[in-house]
C-alpha cells in the first residue's frame, strides 16, 4: 500500500481487507485546520477476488458509493459513479468521481495510468519471496527489473515477511507505484504512474512494456485518465509486442477527471 | 483460484483541495505540513501504518503496510 501527500493533493492505495474510505472524513478535517478545501475526490478499484472478505464500507461498490457521499461536503456537486465492464465480470473497474462548481485542478496535460496484472509468472513471482536479510528490498528491485522501469526514480522499497513487495518511485513532481502479492493461485501485481502527455510518447509505450516484463502476467487491465484522449492508444502498442492481445474496451467521460478508458488484455500464449 | 487468500486487488482515493493561492505555505507545503502522527491517526483508521518513506522538493510518498 502506498500514501503520496503533495501540497494540495493526496493519495491512498490501499490492498488487503483495509478500510480505506474510512479515511475521508479525517483527511478532510486535518486539511480544514491548515486552511485547505476539499474540491475534488476520485475513488477507483478493480474487481475483488476475495470480495466476501472486504469489510464495511467495502461490501460492495454502490456501498461503497453510498458511504463516500455520506462523508463528502455538499460543495463537491458533481458527482458520477461508473462500473466499467470487460468481457470477463472478474476483470470490471469501478469509479467514482466528484468535483466542487469551482472545479479540481487536475493539470491538463497529465495523466494516470492504473495497471492490474493476475496469474503472474510463477517463476517470476517466487522472485518476491523474502530470502535475504536487511537488504532485501534492494536486492529484489534489482534482480526483478523494477529498478530499470525508470532509471531516474528514486527508489523507496519494501519487502515483507515471508512474501510480498512494495515500492514508491519518486522523480520529480511524478511518482511511480508496485505493489506485488506473490501467491500461487492469487498472484497479483500493480503498477501505477503518473506521466504527461506532453512526454516522448515512445517513453510511456516503454515504461509500460518495462513494467509488464517483470511479471509475465496472464491478464492485464489498464486504466488511464486523462483529459486528453490519445493515452490510450499507447497502451496497445505497448502489450502487443508482449503477446497480450486487447479483449475488452471501455471509455466513460468523468467532467470532472476527465476520460477513463478501460482495457484488458490476455496472454495470447503462456 | 484459491478460496481464499491475500487480497491484492487495491483501492485507491485521490482527494484534491485548494486554498488561499496568495498564501506561500499553501503553493509549497499545504498538506505537507501535516504532523507525522495525525497521518498515522488516519492510517489507523483505515487499518494501515508507514513502513518506509520518502520525499523530495514536490512531494512525500510513504510504503504502507498491507
């Protein structure tokens, strides 16, 4: 899991059966004492596998919706809920977005780009099983790749015991995310980034591709939001290559967040 | 699949905020200038703890538990 606080903006991702929407409330209020107001709050997740694990207000996302009202100041109007779908009901992508009249200031030319993988390769995920002592983390960034997905990044890993690994990159304004649980039979890993589209578009094909490689996942959802469509073109180019084929499209209009477009993509050959 | 295991699915909450934009500490730390324990406080409620950090002229990121 992973917590990014910027000046006016702040982010929670959270896995396992935490709580996370508990914290809106809080975070409001803190913000409050230093003179800050709430304008903006996007809420997205993947299907669970284990959703009769998820406790309140998780149960499930019109819950979920329910609850984040609940704890929203009414000066946050514009709101809209979404469940988009893929051919397979195990592979949707939930979003909830809202905005005050006086608008979020997400910048025009960014985007986030939210990758899901499943069933990872099983040698390369037994890369993530702790064996070694303080330096773990390091050495997993290392052996697995993960470290050259962005040379640039400063890298803040984590391993855990007796299995898993997280890690933060930090370059510049924009950071960079993994979260991998490493399990036979529940494989999962993450990968999230933030780019611009004003990048060398050839740089977010090879980011993408550089991340997927570290895994060999059987299936790969991504979601990108952007206020400009031409992100996810990008995506395509970026797992073909790999022997992912595009299964499922989906594209939603948030006026707030801007575009969420939705894909899956399965191994055309383990 | 297994009947039951780790979670890895994540949620994930992006909340935006403004202020006064004549006001420096707003532009340049803002939220930044929350308390290490009153992130931790929040953490607790949702059921989590840092357990790694970093930061940079921009911004702090934290590696979570769970």
């Amino acid at each position: 899991s992973s917590l990014f606080v910027y000046p006016t903006k702040i982010i929670i991702k959270t896995c396992g059966t935490t709580q996370l929407l508990k914290s809106i409330r809080p975070l409001i209020h803190l913000a409050k004492n230093l003179g800050l107001t709430i304008c903006g709050c996007r809420y997205t997740r993947g299907t669970f596998i284990f959703p009769k694990s998820q406790p309140f207000p998780h149960i499930n996302f019109k819950q979920e919706v329910i609850y984040i009202e609940e704890n929203l100041p009414n000066n946050l109007c514009f709101r809209k809920a979404s469940v988009m779908p893929s051919k397979n009901p195990s592979y949707s992508w939930h979003v909830f977005s809202s905005a005050s009249d006086n608008g979020v200031h997400f910048s025009d030319g960014e985007f986030t780009v939210e990758v899901c993988m499943t069933e990872l390769d099983q040698v390369l995920a037994r890369k993530f099983f702790k064996t070694g002592g303080d330096s773990a983390a390091k050495e997993m960034t290392d052996l697995t790749g993960i470290g050259n997905i962005n040379p640039r990044a400063l890298i803040c890993d984590f391993v855990f015991d007796p299995c898993g690994y997280s890690m933060n990159g930090v370059d510049g304004d924009r950071y960079s995310t993994i979260h991998v649980t490493p399990e036979d039979g529940f494989s999962y890993a993450s990968f999230e980034y933030v780019g611009s589209v004003y990048d060398d578009q050839d740089d977010i094909v090879e980011t993408l591709k550089k991340a997927v490689q570290v895994f060999k996942p059987a299936t790969v959802s991504v979601s990108t939001t952007s206020h400009r469509r031409e992100v996810w073109t990008r995506v395509a180019h970026a797992m073909e290559p790999l022997g992912l084929k595009c299964r499922s499209f989906a594209m939603d209009e948030f006026s707030t967040a801007g575009t969420v477009v939705f894909q899956t993509f399965t191994a055309a050959r383990r | 699949m297994a009947v039951s295991g780790f979670e890895g699915f994540e949620k994930r909450l992006e909340l935006h905020f403004f202020g006064d934009d004549n006001d420096p500490t707003v532009t340049t730390m803002g939220l930044r200038l929350l308390d290490f324990e009153s992130l931790e406080n929040v953490l607790r409620v949702v059921q989590c703890t840092v357990v790694s950090a970093v930061g940079n002229h921009f911004f702090d990121a934290y590696v979570l538990s769970e």
